[in-house]
C-alpha cells in the first residue's frame, strides 16, 4: 500500500483528525508533516514537505489542508510531477482522480465539514486514474510544458536568450536529430546541470581544496568517481575535464614532451581533431603518425598498424574515433603497443554508453589511459572524464589541475554522477543494445535503398553514407535532409578525394533517436524519408512535404 504525506496548516488543523482516522481504518501509511495544533504557520512550508515527499518518491501521494485551499494549491503545483486540486465535494475528488490524475488532494478546512473532508478523500483514495488516451495524452504534454516551465523566469530576465532556448526545444520536438555524438539527457542530469553548484569554486581535489565550503562538493565529485569506478571497473578516474579534447590533452601532457610522436587515426580517416590534426594543439605539439584503414573493405588493418607502429616507435598509440563503425580490437592494439613500446590510451568518447551497456568490449582492462566524454552514446552533460591506472593516477591528476584547468564545473560533476548512475540500471543496457540495434536496421534499410555505407554497415551507434557514390557531396546530402527536419552531418569518408568542408559522406547515428523510444520500424521509416530526399536533392517542395511529416512522427516520441 502506498504511504501518503499529509500536511496542514493551523487552518486545516480541524478537518486533520477525521483524515488520520480514515488512513488509519484503510491501513495506509501516514508520513505526517505537521503541523500539530492551531498555532499561525506558513501553509507553504508544509507545502513543500508533502510535494518533495511525492516527487522524489517517498511518498505515493499528497494530501493538504488549509484554510481556504488555495495557498497550498499554488503551492503545490510548483513542485513538477505534482497534480494538486482543491476539491469540494466527492463526485470533484473522484473525477480528479480519474480525468487528472490528482496526486496532491487540497481540502480547505474553513468551507467543508471534518465528515465531508473524510468523504472526499474517501472518493480520492478509491478512484483510479482511468488511463485512457486521451487523459494520458493531455497529462504527457503537462509534463512536456515541464521543459519550457524549467526556463520560465529567463523569459522576462533575457527574452533573447530564453527565445533561443525555446526554439531548440521545438526544434528538438519535432526533427529527428541523427546526429551520431548527440544524444538527449534525462530532465534528472539537465536539473543537476542547472543547479546552484555552479556557484561554487573548488580547485583541488575533495578533501584537498584550494577554498572554504566545498563539503556538499566533495560529496558530489566523490559519487562521480566511485560510479564511474563501478560503472568501467576502473582503477582510478578523474571527473574534472571540462570535455573529451582536455581529457586527451591532460593524457598527452602527463606522459609525453612536446615533441614526441603519436600514433593515431587521422581526422579524415574517422579519427578526431585530437588524434594529430595539424589545425589542432596535438598536432601543433606532437609528431603525429596517422594510421588509416584499409582501402580493401575501409576497416583498421591491424597488421599495418603493427608495422607501422614497429617502424615509427611511438611513445603512445591512440585507438578510437569519431567516425569509425566498426567494433575496435583492444586485444591487439595492446599487443601492438606492447610490441612497439609505446603506451596504449584508448578514447572511447562515441562508444562509452556501448561499452557501459556491455554491447561493445571494454578497453579498460587492457588501456594505460582511457579517455572519454560524457554527452555522446553516455547520454550525460556534455564534459569529458579520464580513467587510467593507478600508477599513472598522481600523474593524470596534476595535469588536469594545475596543469591545465582551474575549478572544476561541480554542477557539471553532479550531472556526470547523475549520469553515472542511470548507466550503472539494468535498463542502460537494454537502451544500449537497441542503440545498436536501430544502427543495424538503419544500416540495412539505407542499403536496400541502393546507398553504399563505409565498410558496408556498422556495429555500433553510427555509420557513414558514402553519398559520393549515389552523385552527391556531403554537403547537399546534410542540407536537403536539414529541410527535410532529418539533421545529421556531412563527414568525410576515408580517402574522400571532396575537401573537408565538402566532403562526399553524411555520417548518421542512432542514440538519440533510441533515447525517444524509436525502434526497428521507425528505423526504416527513417530511411525511407532519407532515400526520398537524397534521390532529390534539389526538390524543395518534397522537402516541405517531408518536413511536415517528419514533425508530426517526431512529436509522438517525447524527448525527456
Ligand atoms: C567528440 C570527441 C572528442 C572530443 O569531445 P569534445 O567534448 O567535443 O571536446 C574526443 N575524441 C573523440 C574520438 C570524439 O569523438
């Protein structure tokens, strides 16, 4: 049986006794918040300890009693995931229950009798919401006004900024974003996001800080690290880096001089701007080696890199990507940087919520560094996280502060362990797997549709279309199927012959569409409008059509 909270003020201190007997003969837990006699409250403390006991789960439901009804009323819908309404009569009760799902019953204590009081909750307590379409479907897009709700107060304080935000949201609502390092948080990670820790300056390390009042900090940095402990079965991690390029920075500048050469996958190869580009800092400071994938079937030719790798003698090998669909072999690139004398850091940043679901294997075990962030298949604030072994732990910790940053963002870190924390649930590995799964579909039905895919599929979140091959750049490709309110990228493809701001790819990926709850049909669905746009690229009004038709599929499942 589900508890209930029960709060009042010195107004709703009459009707109080005739509810704690009728609890008590239904045998229903009471959490009661006070107060205990006619003294004068405010009814809007005891609000808040009936509304956060409904929200957060300590309590199944609420009930409030004031004077007239309608302070706790307001009081109680500030609280999201509360439905409060102050009811009169039981016929009121019983149809609040079952139309609006009333969790939160405010009875004003100055209009109505002890005994009517009882019957109206009597009414409340036995009606079930009755769930239907219709109910359900009004109540979800309360909950969906939650996102602009979150951003209210900014709409008088900038309407500038508060109209961008706005848009995106919208925007979000009614595209299919493909976007293979996007993802959608959890209303959970955006709140920790949104909190006051990001008042608070804490360099240095918890219990070792630079500043005064870093207690509740220290809690939240300390959570981050034992979950993600848990989470990859590290031996040492740090939370601080402020995205996946200063993760890969704070490695780079902990093991190795300026100087000294890098072994890595190229950026046009499916590598990132941190594996060597000569426009970024890795590639201005170290002598980078680029590693490519075999022009045969465009996958790593292992023994190539072993070659290579015996030849150039690097002090680290750099495995991962930003464009590669292929399932990574740890195993050997272990093996080869063992050969090589190198040190092994593997940056999982696309592929961290695969390895976390079990769906891709893990480099930790086998990785001196592994290097990530939180925002992509992880489904987490958009920050960088570094896991290595403990012998390297001291070495990694000075570079990231002081080495390279200041304060960490502690409201960053408290989303991070949010995140942590719903990738450690059982159902993080069944999101992951369907992650792959719609990869899987979306591959094979674009494949059907006569499109060539880089290495012919994928085994993960993400693949590249080789557009090139059907007559397009990669840039129409992206911009047709932007009009059409299909948003992915363009993205070169190995040994694409179009210039990087051209390219002759689109890379496309599944993570947030399964955050939505998309599955196989949707997939091809998808593809399906993809196959549309891309046979035409030029016809703007079959754009619009999709457009239309995209926003209305894309409405129906709800981003979080
Ligand atoms: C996305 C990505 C990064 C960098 O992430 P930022 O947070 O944008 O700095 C690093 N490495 C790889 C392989 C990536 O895909």
């Amino acid at each position: 049986m589900m508890k209930i909270a029960l709060g009042n003020d010195h107004g709703g201190f009459k009707i109080k006794a005739a509810l704690l007997k009728l609890l008590r003969q239904r045998g229903i837990e009471v959490d009661d918040c006070g107060t205990f006699d006619t003294q004068s409250v405010d009814y809007s403390d005891y609000a808040r300890e009936v509304c956060e006991r409904v929200v957060d789960g300590r309590a199944g439901r609420g009930i409030l009693l004031c004077t007239t009804g309608t302070g706790m009323a307001i009081a109680a819908n500030r609280f999201s995931g509360v439905r409060a309404a102050v009811c009169d009569t039981p016929d009121r009760a019983a149809r609040g229950r079952s139309h609006n799902d009333i969790n939160v019953l405010v009875l004003a204590g100055a209009i109505i009798s002890p005994e009517e009081a009882a019957a109206i909750a009597a009414a409340w307590l036995d009606t079930p919401f009755d769930g239907g379409e219709r109910h359900a479907r009004r109540l979800q897009k309360i909950e969906r006004a939650g996102r602009l709700s979150e951003i209210a107060l900014l709409g008088r304080a900038d309407p500038e900024v508060h109209a961008a935000i706005v848009g995106h949201t919208v925007q979000e609502d009614t595209t299919i974003n493909l976007i293979a390092s996007e993802n959608y948080v959890s209303r959970a990670v955006r709140e920790a996001q949104g909190s006051v820790l990001t008042n608070k300056y804490s360099e240095g390390y918890p219990g070792k800080r630079w500043y005064s009042g870093c207690r509740f900090v220290d809690d939240v940095e300390r959570l981050a690290i034992e979950r993600a402990k848990a989470l990859f079965g590290a031996e040492h991690v740090n939370v601080q880096p402020h995205c996946g390029s200063s993760a890969n920075m704070a490695v780079y500048f902990a093991m190795l001089q300026p100087g000294d050469t890098i072994m890595a996958m190229s950026l046009d190869q499916g590598g990132h701007l941190t594996h060597g580009s000569p426009v970024n800092f890795s590639g201005r400071l170290f002598n980078i080696v680029s590693y490519k994938v075999s022009e045969r079937d465009e996958r790593l030719d292992y023994d190539a890199i072993e070659a290579q790798a015996l030849a150039c003698k690097p002090k680290l090998i750099v495995a991962g990507g930003s464009a590669y669909p292929r399932t990574l072999d740890f195993t050997r690139f272990r093996a080869i940087a063992d050969r090589a004398g190198a040190l092994l850091m593997v940056d999982m940043a696309h592929i961290a919520g695969l390895i976390a679901g079990g769906v891709h294997p893990s480099p930790v075990p086998l990785a001196d560094f592994v290097t990530s962030t939180t925002h992509k298949t992880l489904r987490g604030p958009r920050s960088g996280l570094i896991i290595c072994r403990e012998k390297y732990a001291q070495a990694i910790d000075k570079t990231v502060f002081p080495g390279l940053q200041g304060g960490p963002l502690q409201h960053t870190t408290a989303a991070k362990a949010v995140c942590f924390r719903e990738a450690l649930q059982p159902d993080f590995r069944d999101y992951a797997a369907q992650i792959v799964a719609n990869a899987r579909r979306l591959a094979e039905a674009l494949s059907g549709h006569g499109f060539r895919l880089v290495s012919g599929g994928t085994d993960t979140h993400l693949m590249l279309v080789n557009v090139g091959a059907s007559g397009l750049t990669g840039k129409d490709a992206a911009a047709a199927l932007d009009r059409a309110g299909i948003i992915g990228n363009k993205n070169a493809i190995p040994f694409d012959t179009k210039s990087p701001f051209v390219t002759s790819g689109v890379r496309l990926g599944t993570a947030s569409a399964t955050t939505r709850g998309m599955r196989e049909p949707e997939m091809e669905r998808i593809a399906g409008w993809i196959a549309e746009v891309l046979n035409h690229v030029s016809d703007e009004a079959l754009q619009v059509r999709i457009r239309q038709e995209v926003a209305g599929f894309a409405r129906a499942f709800a981003v979080p």
